[in-house]
C-alpha cells in the first residue's frame, strides 16, 4: 500500500515535475523578456510570473489594436473589404 | 525641523510654546498648566530662575506657527543652536516636550558643554538601571528630574532636550509639578534612578519622534549604560551621583566626577552614539524586522531568504549543532513550501488569464497557456499588421483578387504585401504548428484561414462563412488581416500551400476540415475547389 502509494506519487511527482519542466520551457521560449535574458536559471516562479505580465500585456494590445483598427473601420468605406477585414480581426 | 530653529528660540520663553504641539493632548492640558501655576525653571543669566510659566507670553506667534509641526524638532535644534541664553527656552522647551510625545533628540546636538554639565547630564542617561525598572512609576519625577538635570548643564550643552519624551500627557502634567521639586538636590535622589531611566528614554529617542522605537533604543542604551556603568561603579550609587551631579552646578564631587567620567565617555559615545548607534542600530533591526515581516508577505523571492535568516538567528541563538541542523533542515523545508505556494500562486493568476480554462491539472493547464500565448502572439501580429495594412489603401488590389491564383497569388500578395513579407513566413511558419495544436486542441482555437478556402467561392460567401467563424478564431483568422481584399485571404494560404508539399496541403486541408465543418470535407477536393474558387473569382483566373 504505503509502496504503491509512494510509486504512485512518485510517479505522479515524476511525471508532473517533468512535465512542468518541459512546460515552463516552452513558456520561456515563448516569453520574449525571459528568452532574451540570460536564462540558464530562472526558477519557474519567475517564468510563470512572466508570463502571466506577458499575457496581460498582449491582451492590452490586443484591446489597443482592436480599437484602432475600430477607428479605421470608421474611417473607411463600410462595404469594402478593408472594412470586413477589420472587422474581423476585431471580433477575434 | 531645523528650519524652525531661529523661530523657537523666541518660543521658549512661552508658555503657550508647548501649547499648540502637536500632539493636542499635551496642549490641551498645557493651557491647565499655567493655571496650576507651573513653574518654570529657567536658566537665566546662568542661574536657574523659577518662574511661572503664566510670565512668558511672549513670542507667541512664532512658536504657533511652528510648534503644529517642528515643535519638537525645532526646539530641539534651537536649543542646540542657543547655547547660554537658551536654557530658559530649555526650560520651556522641556516643558513643551513634556507635553509632547515626540521626543527629539537632544543627543543630536553636539555636546559642547562643559564636562561637569557633561557629566550630569550622561550621569542620568548612563545609569538608567534601576530606572528602567521603576521607568513606569518614575517617569513624571523622572522627566522633571531630567528637565532639572538638563537645565543646568544646559547651559553649554544646548541641545539638551529638556525631557525625556513626555510619553503621556498626564505624566506631564504631573511633571510640572514635580519640576519645581527637582529644583531642589533632594529630589535628585529619587529623579536619579528614574531620571537616569528617563533620560535614558530622552537619550534614546533620539532623532526618532517614535515611541516604540525609544523604547527600543531605551532598552538597548539602557543597557548599554548599564553596561558601562556597571563597569564603572555601582549602579545605584553612579546614579544616585549621576543624579546629584546635575541637579546642583556645583556638583562636581567626586562621584559625580566618577560618573562624570564614566558619564562623559558614555556622553560623549551615547549623544553620537545613541543618535548615530542606537537610533540606527534601533532602527535597523527594527526595520529589518519589519522589513522580514514585509518581504515574507510581499516579496516572494526573499521570502526564502528571510526564512533562512530567520532560522539561522535560530540556529545562533541555539548553538547547538544538532539544533542547526535541525533548523536546516526546517528552513529547506520552510523555503521548499514557500517555493511551491509561490509557484501554486501563479499558476492560479495563470489560469485565470487563460479564458475557458477547466483543466485542474498542472500540466495540461500549462499546456493549454502555451497555446493561449502562441494564439495571442499571433492575434496582435495580425492585428498589428492590419492596422499597418489598412491605411495602406492599394487602389487597384481588387483586380489582384484573381491573380491570387496558385503562383500568382504568392506572388501577388508577397509583392503587395512586401513590408510584411516576413509576416507571412512568420504566419506560415506559425500556423503549422498552431493548426497542428488547434486540431489537437479541438475547436477552441479554429484556423479561419483554413476554413476560408472551405467557403463558398464568391468572396463575399466566403467571407460571410468566414465571418461567423471569426468569433471563435482566435489566432489564424488574423492571417487574413494582412490582405485589405479578403478575396486574398483564401489566397493566402494558397501560395502557403502550393510552398506546402502536396501532402502538407493536404494534411493541413485535413486539419482544416476537422477544425471546421466544411461543405468541401475531401482533402483533394478541398484544395482544388479552392483553386477553383480563386480561379472562378471575378478577375482573370490563372
């Protein structure tokens, strides 16, 4: 029991930690801030807080290029193409 | 608090000087002390002169002004900066510190004074022993002993504070009273022990208006005195000499000597000391104290390290060595969970970025912030494009619809789209590996693009098919950003697709068809009906 238990939860740890490990990776990959730095130790709290600053910065541009690219809607011709375009980048 | 320095000289000699303190309580029962008729000792013409404190109205103005907020300050500086005349604004600055709770820090001021003065005055600080035991009880006769004490060597010494920081209001009140005594020897006897203590309060104070923090470098002067005179003499007796040297000018016996010798190393140490040393070195571990309690709560990073101080001053204090490594072993421990809960944290703050998120587990929600970034990367490159691209009105791009065939569509759109060339390389790039997981991920994170070539062939149709889709692409559906005719956007990936081996084509038209639920679903037909689409195009189909 106490065995299968251990085995368990080591297996669990194991795969969890290895999974996080390959996890946090690809975030640091992803992560311009974190891949640009030295990285050849940032502890995963760190990774996981950038990228949590990361995602939070792109939804402001996103909200930023949505409202710009509203602004360009208004600005062209409704029915033309340009304007479905935007439109549909908006309503990502 | 040095700026008000010129103004409090005239203030001391007032009564309402300490009225109008800052703290209101002591003004409160200032106004009451006057009618109580205090008596003030002043150092006039280098004699103490008793006088009621209803005599000096003067200069009012001026302490008014500034007694809400430098009072002590100020008074503090400006008795550093009257050396003989102002023992009478010693006086009544003592009064005023009584009332007040700040007290300043008469140690910062220089202690030119002469040495007999000098030794009353550390005499009192130097041996707070016993006061600090009986500091409670003895604080009023304490402070008006002090006040005692520090008016006549005030004389060279001016910054002397008049009181050890008046700590309550009623204390003061009592004090006045009490002040009167203290011009008397006899009252040095019982101020000795107390006053020592209380100006061990004073001392410690320092430049710190903060209670909490006297105490703290009352306690560690305290015993720093006590540590000194301990050495020197015995307590009871430096104090009792310490006590009686100030009180009478004269006194210059030899205990007092003694003490003042004891006294003066300490005075001259504890003023620079106990400002430089004790208020720092109060401050400091205070504020590193605090500063620990701070960082274990806010800065996660430290909070190890603040763990693993903290058991190491275990580990000290202990001295054991199984002890420490018992604390080792409890601060890995210690740091080991601070770890985890941190990372715990923001994974949580991760998952609540990430919308639709359900996965409880680690790993797949970790997966799944990797997608939602690479989508969100995409989305702004898009976006970002689009609004570069939609100024950037071509006048003749509708006659390139048509040309969006296999070869010319690439490029056409590679030319058109030249300041974004590597745009679309990105996107192609990208859009490999994120159709790959898209399809992996199910719906959640359709391809537009893909689903474009799926719509029917007029542009309009397909955009209108397309249209609906948007809303839940989040990531491809940018790719058409970039072509201001959206009859193009099928073309993109045209020109992708034919750089796409046949079977690249294929397999992404597969993954399309399972993203999305195309009319066209055979991979073959897919693409070529895409084709077909593009060529059917008003415009010259090639």
């Amino acid at each position: 029991m106490s065995s299968r238990r251990s085995r368990q939860q080591s297996s669990s740890t194991r795969i969890s930690d290895d999974q996080i490990i390959e996890l946090v990776s690809k975030l640091r990959q992803l992560v311009p801030e974190i891949r640009d730095r030295r990285s050849s130790k940032v502890s995963a709290s760190k990774v996981l807080q950038e990228t949590c600053n990361y995602i939070r910065n792109l939804h402001r541009e996103v909200d930023d290029l949505s409202e710009r690219l509203s602004q360009l809607l208004s600005t062209i011709d409704a029915d033309s193409a340009e304007a479905s375009i935007i439109r549909s980048l908006i309503n990502q | 608090m040095n700026h008000c320095v010129p103004d409090f000289e005239f203030e001391m000699d007032d009564d309402e000087y300490p009225m109008p303190t800052a703290s209101g309580l002591p003004r409160q029962k200032k106004p009451s002390l006057p009618e109580d008729d205090i008596m003030e000792l002043l150092w006039q013409n280098g004699q103490v002169v008793m006088q009621s404190q209803n005599q000096r109205p003067q200069r009012k103005p001026p302490p008014d002004r500034y007694t809400d907020s430098v009072i002590p300050a100020g008074s503090s500086t400006a008795r550093e900066i009257r050396p003989s005349q102002q023992l009478e604004q010693h006086y009544q600055n003592q009064h005023i510190f009584m009332q007040e709770d700040e007290m300043i820090s008469w140690l910062h001021y220089p202690i030119v004074d002469d040495p007999p003065l000098d030794h009353n005055f550390c005499a009192d600080i130097l041996y707070p022993q016993s006061p600090t035991v009986n500091n409670s009880s003895m604080q009023n006769p304490d402070r008006a002993r002090q006040a005692t004490q520090l008016r006549q060597p005030s004389r060279s010494v001016a910054p002397r504070p008049p009181i050890p920081p008046p700590r309550k209001p009623e204390q003061v009140q009592t004090m006045i009273p009490n002040f009167a005594h203290f011009s008397k020897h006899n009252a040095r006897v019982e101020a000795g022990p107390s006053s020592s203590k209380a100006a061990m309060k004073e001392s410690t104070v320092v430049d710190s208006c903060d209670t909490p923090a006297l105490m703290a470098s009352a306690s560690r002067v305290s015993e720093t005195f006590r540590n000194t005179a301990e050495r020197d003499e015995a307590p009871g007796t430096l104090s009792t000499a310490g006590a009686a040297a100030p009180s009478s000018t004269s006194v210059g016996g030899d205990t007092g000597f003694r003490e003042t010798t004891t006294c003066e190393m300490m005075a001259m140490s504890s003023p620079e000391g106990s400002s430089g040393g004790v208020e720092p070195a109060r401050r400091p571990p205070s504020e590193d104290r605090k500063r620990k309690g701070r960082e274990a709560d806010e800065s996660e990073c430290h909070s190890e390290d603040v763990y693993v101080e903290s058991a190491e001053v275990k580990k000290q204090n202990c001295g054991s060595s199984s002890t420490k490594r018992s604390r080792a072993a409890e601060v890995h421990n210690l740091s080991e969970r601070r770890r985890r809960d941190r990372i715990n944290e923001k994974m949580r703050a991760l998952q609540e970025l990430i919308p639709r998120c359900n996965k409880s587990d680690k790993a797949s929600m970790l997966d799944e912030a990797i997608e939602y970034l690479k989508s969100l990367q995409l989305q702004v490159q898009m976006m970002s494009m689009g609004c570069g691209m939609v100024p950037m009105m071509f006048p003749g791009i509708q006659q390139y619809m048509p040309t969006m065939g296999m070869g010319m569509g690439m490029g056409m759109e590679m030319g058109m789209n030249r300041p974004l060339m590597p745009f679309p390389n990105m996107l192609a790039a990208s859009a490999m590996p994120a159709a790959a997981a898209v399809a992996q991920l199910g719906p959640r994170f359709p391809m537009p693009p893909f689903q474009m070539p799926h719509a029917p062939q007029p542009d309009s149709s397909r955009m209108q098919a397309a249209a609906p889709n948007q809303p839940e692409n989040n990531t491809l559906p940018s790719l058409v950003t970039p072509d201001p005719n959206q009859s193009r956007i099928p073309n993109f990936n045209d020109p992708y697709q034919q750089c796409l081996g046949p079977h690249h084509q294929m397999h992404l038209q597969f993954m399309q068809n399972q993203v999305t639920n195309n009319p066209t679903v055979s991979k073959s037909n897919t693409s070529k009906s895409h084709e077909n689409a593009e060529n059917n195009q008003p415009g010259q189909p090639e």
